[in-house]
C-alpha cells in the first residue's frame, strides 16, 4: 500500500486572550506519504506493518511571549512564524479477519514529532517556545473494522468503504500528554 495526502487547517487554535481556551487543531497544511505492507500467515491472519511521514508547513500564528522556561504565561503576545516539527509514525498489527465485513486488529505503533521552529524578532523567545516541543509516545491499539473491500472485489457489493472503531492507549511517551483515545473512521475508495 502507497498512499500521499493533505491535512488542512481545520480544527480550532488556541486563541491567546484566554487562558483555559483548548485547540482542537494547529493551525496549518500537512502533506503525508505512507507505505505499508502484509504478510499472509493463514487465511485470516495477516501480519502487517506501515509507515507514515507528516511534513508541517509553516504558518502565522499569536501567541503568549513567556516570561522564561518556567513561566511561560505573560501578559505580551506576539505573531511567530511557526514550523511545527514532522511527524514519523511507524507501526505493526495482527490482523484476524472474523467474516468477508468483520476484523479484529491489535497493533502496537510508535510516533515521534521533531522540534518545532519559531520565527520572530526576539530569537530568546523563539529558544524558550522551541525548547522540548519535540515528542515520542509508543502506543497499544485495538481495532474493529466493518468492510465491504473484499465483497466488492467479488462483485457482491456495490461500493467499497470501510468503517473503522478503535481504542489506544499510550504505553510510554515524552512530551505526550497520558490519555486513552476512541476514534470512529469511515473511508471510501475510488
């Protein structure tokens, strides 16, 4: 499998005038290529593995000027250009397929995130905001996928489309905030 795409700005960004304000995005173009392969161990258990590199455009963004490493709220803010670090996410999973609709996927993965890159006229301020803004996390997932892929391919379904239920959990990380996430996926190929 080779795939390349883009993710564009559409989440939420931090607005500096308040304090217990959260994002849900960061505020700029990504363009990622992929590549991944299986190994058919028996009928229905493939072993695969995958790869997936983000690269992060630049963009504008205000933000708070910290005071110092420690104190990184102040009453100063200021537009950067922001260069958030790439992405490497690498992976592998045990693939039991229950049914021509139903699989089961425990995967083990791993993601780190360079260092960010900050532009403005104060470079102290650029080092403080750059300072430990790279990342790693190893992770435990656990997915449930309902696919028409193989029906189609055998002319028994009119469109395939895959939707996709699943549970991680982070086993080890730095600079990753410890939570649990569920996502619900839904894709279609053409």
């Amino acid at each position: 499998l080779t795939s390349f795409g883009a993710v564009a700005p559409t989440g939420y960004v931090d607005d500096p005038d308040l304090i217990q304000d959260i994002g849900f995005g960061d505020g700029q173009w990504d363009v990622f290529f992929e590549l991944g392969s299986g190994y058919h161990l028996s009928d229905n258990l493939i072993f695969n593995s995958w790869g997936r590199y983000t690269h992060q455009f630049e963009s504008k963004k205000k933000l708070r000027v910290p005071f110092s490493e420690k104190i990184e709220i102040s009453g100063q803010k200021q537009t950067f250009n922001e260069k958030l670090g790439n992405k490497t996410d690498l992976g592998i999973d045990l693939e039991f397929i229950a049914t021509d609709w139903l699989t089961f996927r425990p995967a083990i993965s791993y993601s780190t995130t360079e260092k960010a890159n900050y532009k403005s006229n104060n470079s102290a301020v650029d080092s403080l905001l750059e300072e430990n803004s790279n990342s790693y996390s190893q992770n435990f997932m656990f997915q449930t996928q309902l696919s028409s892929v193989n029906l189609y391919l055998k002319n028994k379904f009119i469109l395939p489309a895959q939707l996709n239920f699943s549970y991680q959990t982070m086993i080890e990380g730095r600079n990753t905030p410890k939570v649990d996430l569920y996502d619900i996926e839904f894709r279609m190929f053409f």
